[in-house]
C-alpha cells in the first residue's frame, strides 16, 4: 500500500511491481538453464570459495534441490 491507496493489480492479480522481466508467464528451459548456470558461475567466483570451489558448488547445488524437492 502506497500514500495513495493499494497498489493497482494486473489483470492476472499480481501486483503491477511483480512482473517478470521477460513477460512470459512459464519460465522456458533455455532460461531456467541460463540462470542456474549464472548461480553456479557465481558461486565458482566467489573470492570466499577460492580454495574450495567444488565443495561450494556441491553444497549450492544440495540447497537448490533440497529446496525444490521440499514439501510445501
């Protein structure tokens, strides 16, 4: 809620601030790849990760299934 009254929705009832970058409603694979590909390179670069990368990488990629895999 702003100074002028809540927020206007879409028409899919999301708030006009939530909006995807790309405008598609379902994430293609390419996409999906990409980003995960980017976490991972970051995750490699990371100065803290220096002496230890796979292990990083490892513990990045338990999280992301982990999280995936959970039950809501």
């Amino acid at each position: 809620m702003n100074q002028h009254g809540p927020m206007p929705r879409r028409h899919d009832g999301r708030h006009e601030s939530e909006r995807r970058e790309t405008g598609t409603a379902v994430e293609t694979p390419k996409s999906a790849l990409a980003k995960a590909r980017g976490v991972l390179e970051f995750v490699w670069s990371h100065p803290a990760n220096r002496d230890r990368r796979l292990a990083a990488v490892h513990r990045a990629i338990d999280f992301q299934v982990r999280a995936r895999l959970a039950a809501p």
